[in-house]
C-alpha cells in the first residue's frame, strides 16, 4: 500500500475495511467490494489476498486460488498454503490437496497453520471415503491437549463429526462435549449436535394456538366493551327523555323531538310547505325592485303623487 499515492491508497484501504466488515454476514458485497480494490490496486499483495477470501467466501474456488497463488508469488509466504488446499478440495481435486499437506511449505507454517492442514488433509481423506484414514489424520498432540487455544474447538469438532459418520456415537458424544467446552465464541453448533445425540427436542415458545386464544379473548373484550356503550347510551337518552317531560309538566309547553315526528321520512311534503309562504311570512319586495315594477306598469311612485 505504500507504494500507492495517497489517495489512491485511501481508497484502497476503505475497499478492504469493508471486505473484512462484512466476509462473514454478507459474502456477495464483500465480493463486490475486493473487486473494486483490485481493479485500483492488483498489483498489492494484501489486495489479492482479500479478493482471494471473498471468492473463497462465495465458493468461487478457481478464482480464489488464483488470487491466493498471486499474493504468495508477491509475498514468498507459505500462510496461505492451506486455503490454497481447500480450494483444491472444493475443485474436487481432493488428491491434489493431500499432495499439498506433504509438501515442505507445511513445515515453514506456525502452530496455527499446521492445525488448519491437518483439517483439510482429514476432510479430503473424507471427499474421498477414507474416513478411517481421516480420524487417524485428526489424532494429533494438538487434539490431545487440555490447553485451549484459538483452533481447539474446530479441530475437536472435526474428529467428533468424523466420529459420528463412522458410526462410533459413545466417542462422538464426548468430543462434542468437548467441543462446547472449548468453544466460547460459538463458532460451532456442537451444542445442537450434543442435544440432538442425548435425544433433546428443542419447542419453540411461541404457539399460534395460545396467540388465537389471546387474539379471541380481546375480540371478546372489545364486544363487551361495545355492549357497555351501546348501554351507556341508550340509558343517557332515556334520561334525557325523562327531564324533557318533568320540563312539559312544569310549563305546559310541548318539546319537539325529532324522533317524534309523524312526518318523517316525508320528504315531499316537507319540501311543499317549505316552499309556499304562510300568512306569518310577509313577502318582501326591495324598494329599488318595487318603484322600477311601478315603472314598468305606467304607475307613478305613491312619493311623486303625493
């Protein structure tokens, strides 16, 4: 990256921060994002590399190899020589990746490195049926070992799997347990694999029947609900009906109620008596609109005759 201008590496750099962000909870942008990075910086090892992980981490074997053989050309190192294994097993070239493991990189690896080897040796001895052969392969100090370190729990994991598949549950079982000892990142699902084996049925809390119940009884409750307004109001107009006529007796006067109305629904006849003037209804005429009528009819105004 020093190589880079300034700039440039900036934006390099930002492209591999988001490869790392996001590898393991969304492989496809990540992807996206160490394509980028390598169309501005191909030329950087640590770019190759992380474009390597993330077609790795998308199952795009031959892509991922050829990106791992490019950062290990740049670098000389060997660290990369088991992923570059597993791609070989993911080509279905397991032979290919047993060939690896014997080869002298194996030797220039750290403790680290030399565990995530045997892992892969095991699983092409697997790829190939030779499951006997791949618990032999996972027998290790590293195996034996009551320290924990960072790759305990995958390789004990492993052996119990191989295990399991080889029909040899008992042992499985205790490797499991062992497992979930050592795994306190939960990097594994040996918990569930152990439950399963001690014949643990995982229910799930929620159930529908118990939702219908409870969705049903707040039915019920608004309905009462309802029914109590309904009450509420029915009581309030009878209430109302009794003041009006306690009002009647005491003045003698008769209160319309429009519910009372021996009319109603007569639309029509409302409508005629609206529109023809009672007697206690006067006609009115604007004085302007009167003395130009009188015009009209060759009267005079009663002022001029005056």
């Amino acid at each position: 990256m020093q190589s880079l201008p300034k700039g440039l590496a900036d934006d390099v750099a930002k492209n591999l921060v988001m490869v790392a962000k996001l590898i393991d909870e969304d492989p496809e942008q990540a992807y996206a994002y160490s394509r980028v990075a390598l169309r501005l910086a191909s030329r950087v090892a640590a770019v190759r590399e992380a474009a390597g992980f993330a077609a790795y981490a998308n199952e795009k074997y031959s892509e991922a190899l050829a990106e791992f053989r490019a950062a290990r050309r740049m670098t000389g190192s060997a660290e990369l020589w088991p992923v570059m294994a597993d791609c070989e097993r993911g080509l279905g070239r397991p032979e290919k990746a047993l060939d690896m493991a014997g080869e002298p990189e194996v030797k220039r690896l750290d403790k680290a490195g030399q565990v995530e080897m045997r892992l892969v040796a095991a699983g092409a001895r697997r790829d190939m049926g030779q499951l006997d052969a791949a618990i032999v392969t996972l027998q290790s100090p590293e195996l034996a070992s009551n320290s924990v370190q960072p790759w305990t729990a995958r390789l004990r994991y492993a052996y119990a799997d191989a295990l399991l598949e080889a029909g040899r549950e008992d042992e499985a079982r205790e490797w499991f347990a062992k497992t979930v000892e050592s795994d306190k990142e939960h990097t594994t699902n040996a918990s569930d694999r152990l439950a399963e084996l001690d014949g643990v049925e995982f229910v799930d809390a929620f159930d529908e029947d118990d939702d219908e119940d409870e969705g049903e009884g707040d039915e019920d409750e608004q309905l009462v609900a309802e029914s109590r307004t309904d009450e509420s109001d029915e009581s309030d107009d009878s209430e109302d009906d009794e003041d009006v006529a306690e009002a009647e007796k005491a003045d003698g006067t008769e209160y319309y109620d429009p519910d009372d109305d021996e009319y109603e629904g007569d639309d029509d006849a409302d409508d005629d008596v609206a529109a023809k003037p009672t007697l206690d209804q006067p006609l009115f005429v604007a004085p302007e609109q009167d003395e130009a009528q009188a015009a009209d009819e060759g009267e005079e105004p009663e002022a001029d005759k005056a």
